[in-house]
C-alpha cells in the first residue's frame, strides 16, 4: 500500500504552488503536449497565454533526476537532455495509459533512453536516478509546472484545468490523464480533443457556418478531426488519428540520416551510446527545424566519437530535398488519416472550406505543401500552431464559469465493445459515434448456480478482442442462484460527452438492479478466450468476490487497472 501511495502523490521534492494565495475562480486552458505544453487563461474575453518563469511561452514536456539527486522539471529538466538523458523523462505522452506488457510500448521502449519499467498489474513507469515514477505522476509534475507559472504570474491559486488530449486517445489513457490532475491537485473539469480545441481558438463568436478540418501534427501524435462549426456549435463529424506518428518521427529519419552517411563516408559504424544517441536527436532536431527557413541545413558533432584515442569531430550537410525524400511516407500516412475521416463522414475534400495547421511539425513546408494539394485550398495562417490549443481549451474552460452558449458535440475515437466466446470483438458502441451515447446488450448464465457474470471489454478496430486495447473487466452479481440460462439480465453503458463510461444492470425479468463491480486482472490471453465461456465467469470465480451484493456499490478506481470507467452504479 506504501509503493502504491507514493504514486498517488507528487513527489516530496516536487515544488509546489504558493500556499497563500487567493482562491481564483479562473479556470486554465492546458495543452499536455509530448514535446512542449502550453497554458493559457481567459482574461477580458480574451485567451493569454501564460509564460515560464523564465519568459518562455512554452514548457518542456521533461521531468529529470539530476546527478545530485534533485528533481527538475521543464526547462531545467531539458538542460540536462544531452549529458544525462538515461535520468532525464521526455515522450511520456507516448506511454501514459498504455498497458506495459503490449506490443506498443514494447516497440516505443526501443527509442527512449531512460529505462521503462511495469508499475502495479500493467502500468508503464520510468526508473531514473534511483527513483521510480509512474507516468501519470510525470504528467502530473509538468501540470504542476503549468499551474506554478499561472498561480505566479496571477497571483492567484488557480486549481481548475481543461485539459486537450489527442482525438484518438483511447479511454485508459484519457483516464491517466485524469489521474496526471488529481496527482498534482488540478480538478481537471474537463477533457477536450486537441482538434476541437483548436477549431475553438479558430471559430468561436466568429459567426461561421463551414465545415473545417484540423490536421494536427505534433510531437508525438497525429489527429485529423472534421468538425461543423455554425454560430458557437462546434458538431465534430469525424475523428481520426495515428499515436505513433509525430514531429519525433521526423527526427529519427534524420538522424538514422547521420548514422548512414557516417558509415559511407567515414567507413566504419558510429557506436552509439545514450548521450552520442541524445546528440544526434537533438541535432537532427535542430536541423529539421532549421530546413523549414533555408534549403540547406549544416550540422556539426564535434567530440562526437575517439578514433586512434583522439576526439574526433564529424560534420555534413542536409538538404531540404534530401530531408522531403526521408519523411515523405511519414506526411503521406497524414494525408491517409485525412481521407479516412473524410470518408467516415461522408464528405469530399471539397468539401471542406477551412484546413486548420496544429503542432510545431506543420511548419515544414513539404506539409503545408501536401495539405494544400489534398484539400485544394491552402491552410488557415491565423492560428498558432503551438498556442492554439491551449488558447481553445482556456476559452472552453472560459464557457463553463459563464452564461456561454458555446456548445461542443463530440465523437468516439475508436470502437468499444465486448469479447465473443471465440475471441472475436462485438461492437457496442461505433467509432465516430455521437456523444453521448448509450448501448445496451443482454447476458444469460451459462452455468447451474452461476452467481456472477463477467463481461471483458476492447477499444479498436480489430475483429479480434486481444488485438484491441483492454480496457478493463467489469463483474455484475446480485442475482440467485438458479439453472443455467434462467437469469436473464440487461446490462446498459453509457457514455457521456467526454467518453466516460457509466455501468449499470439489472433483472431482465423484474427490474431488480445488479450489483457492478469493477475487478484488476491482466488482458486475456488467446488461450484463454479459446477456452472462455461467453463473457461469463464460473461461480467458483464468484466466490471469490466480496459478498456485499445487497449493497449499493461505491464509486472506485482501480489504480493497478487504470480503468476508463469512471462511476459505477447499480
């Protein structure tokens, strides 16, 4: 219970706000970026955004340990990226929410040079200088970084947040966001998609009646989202999106770049350790922004490695073509997301009558280029594409403290539904389907005396449950014991606006409510859906379960599941 507390808390090292200020009744606008997050407030009817300490109108998204043992945070922490990056956290927003043992991470792990760990039945967290974070509790001290700047420049205790998550978030990792919040004390009031953020900087009081697209490419993410803006109705038609394609994708395709023409040039293999690794990332990094202003970019190592026990420096040069060639498949994947959403909502790319650029990696040029193309238009250039979402969740935060008639309707990413008997994936609620939304599906006992019944449930897109993300197994109980397939009962799930899920059951035959309750096991495996009986549990697994079914069951989360579903009730 100790291990677990101790990431349910921000660190005691960690800086906190003043505790003296007053209670502001504001409510900040944050976009929890991969790369750089941003802050922002409402004041005079008008989003500001809230600078660093240090002036600077971003925030590193980094959390390091230093050689001292001091935790740093921002842009501190970032100072230390190139000579200390094994003890220095950077990408959380790849791994928050994803569960340890999955192919993803697996994959993602490779890239990062500080080492990732499992925390609890499935989490990922990060073992730096010694010490162990989760990644909630990361996002959770670059949140507090971002309310210390706002509660310092206002000179008020600002402790309520919107915060923007990537459209095609799943449901476990908008909860790890949540639970990043209530580590760092931010009631976060609400979550709101990045893309819908966006077109709310863009469009609101605006008094436009067109359909718009926000390509939002940033760091670590891409999302597409088509969205109806009319009056201060902001109807979003269609999502889309890729997690794993992002400005630090462009960055690998440099520097793996580097790596090659060092080879051919220099003749051997440049061994890598995790600071020449660091180096190279950041210098493919400041190339690549470099080529978005000049054709060719110059990029210098010096001391990179020792050759016959000298130092040994190595430069070369990175044409803007050469860097288009690199990425060009990494821009079309963009453009495949964008006629995916089109086709999902049925429109044309003439369709659209605005293209909104979101993220730092939308100023390069062969971007804008192949936007313009696709859509015939070229973008929108009166948001910024660092500032805008930030400035929209403000404005959205702004509406709910006021008499605003802004009104947001939002979709679901990705599909929710249940596991089959065979292992195959039955949908309850589709992909792009209007929040909120309701569903309901009827379940039988499959055994004599059965007292429970357990129902597994996957967001994707894949047929097969295992292949989708697991989100979590609920038990419903309440019900006697009787022959198989005589009790009959009907499970309803609701989502709201912001996707969180809300279950309830009861008798088919009377009414009579279920109890529901939430249970912390690992995804099942193949073999075992192979050898499953229909989202059922035998009533030896219910013996193992509280007998409390005469109760009305509180409201819980379970810390080692991080399960999307937020209130249970019978």
């Amino acid at each position: 219970m100790e291990k677990e507390q101790q990431f349910n808390s921000l660190p005691d090292d960690a800086e906190l706000p003043a505790a003296n200020l007053p209670k502001s009744k504001l409510i900040m606008g944050i976009d929890l970026g991969t790369t750089y997050s941003c802050v922002a407030v409402v004041q005079d009817d008008f989003p500001k955004v809230i600078p660093s300490r240090k002036g600077q109108r971003t925030t590193p998204s980094i959390v390091a340990v230093d050689e001292k043992g001091r935790l740093l945070v921002g842009e501190d922490a970032k100072k230390q990226l190139l000579i200390n990056p094994t003890n220095t956290i950077y990408g959380a927003k790849r791994f928050i929410g994803r569960n340890f043992y999955s192919k993803e991470v697996e994959v993602l792990a490779r890239h990062f040079n500080y080492p990732v760990i499992p925390i609890g039945e499935m989490s990922v967290g990060a073992n730096i200088g010694g010490r162990i974070f989760s990644l909630p509790q990361v996002s959770a001290l670059i949140l507090n970084e971002l309310r210390k700047n706002v509660c310092e420049y206002l000179k008020e205790n600002v402790s309520q947040a919107v915060v923007s998550v990537p459209a095609y978030y799943t449901e476990n990792q908008r909860e790890a966001v949540r639970e990043a919040g209530r580590i760092a004390g931010i009631d976060i009031v609400r979550i709101i998609n990045e893309p819908t953020a966006a077109a709310l900087a863009y469009g609101l009081n605006k008094e436009f009646d067109k359909k718009v697209l926000v390509y939002d490419l940033g760091g670590g993410t891409f999302d597409a989202s088509l969205l109806e803006v009319y009056e201060n109705v902001f109807k979003v038609l269609a999502t889309g999106g890729d997690t794993f394609l992002g400005g630090v994708d462009f960055d690998e395709r440099v520097m793996e770049f580097i790596l090659s023409e060092y080879e051919r040039t220099e003749g051997q293999i440049l061994q890598c350790d995790s600071v020449i690794t660091q180096r190279l990332k950041d210098a493919a990094e400041r190339a690549k922004i470099d080529l978005s202003l000049k054709n060719v970019s110059k990029i210098d190592l010096p001391y990179i490695t020792i050759s016959k026990g000298k130092f040994k420096d190595y430069s070369l040069e990175l044409e803007r073509q050469q860097l288009e060639d690199l990425t060009d498949d990494l821009i079309d994947r963009t453009v495949e997301v964008c006629l995916e959403v089109l086709d999902a909502s049925g429109a044309q790319p003439e369709d659209v009558e605005s293209v909104l650029l979101v993220g730092g990696q939308t100023r390069m040029p062969l971007v804008v280029e192949r936007v313009s193309k696709f859509f015939g238009m070229s973008p929108t250039k009166g948001v910024h594409p660092d500032e805008v979402v930030a400035c929209g969740a403000a404005l959205m935060a702004h509406s709910l403290g006021s008499d605003s008639s802004v009104r947001l309707i939002d979709v679901l990413p990705m599909s929710i539904g249940g596991r089959q008997p065979d292992g195959q994936f039955k949908k309850l609620f589709e992909a792009n389907s209007t929040l909120p939304a309701s569903s309901e599906v009827g379940v039988a006992t499959t055994h004599n005396s059965q007292q429970a019944i357990e129902i597994f449930l996957y967001q994707g897109e894949s047929t097969m449950a295992i292949e989708n993300e697991f989100l979590g197994a609920f038990v419903v109980t309440g019900f006697s014991k009787a022959p198989k397939g005589k009790v009959r009962l009907n499970i309803n799930l609701n989502l709201d606006q912001e996707s969180i899920l809300e279950v309830t059951a009861k008798s088919l035959s009377t009414g009579e409510p279920m109890h529901v309750q939430m249970v912390a096991r690992a995804p099942v495996s193949i073999e075992e859906i192979a050898t499953s009986e229909e989202i059922a549990v035998s009533s030896s697994t219910a013996e193992t379960l509280p007998d409390d079914t005469g109760k009305r069951p509180a409201s819980k989360r379970f810390s080692g599941l991080r399960s999307f579903i937020r209130r249970l009730s019978t």
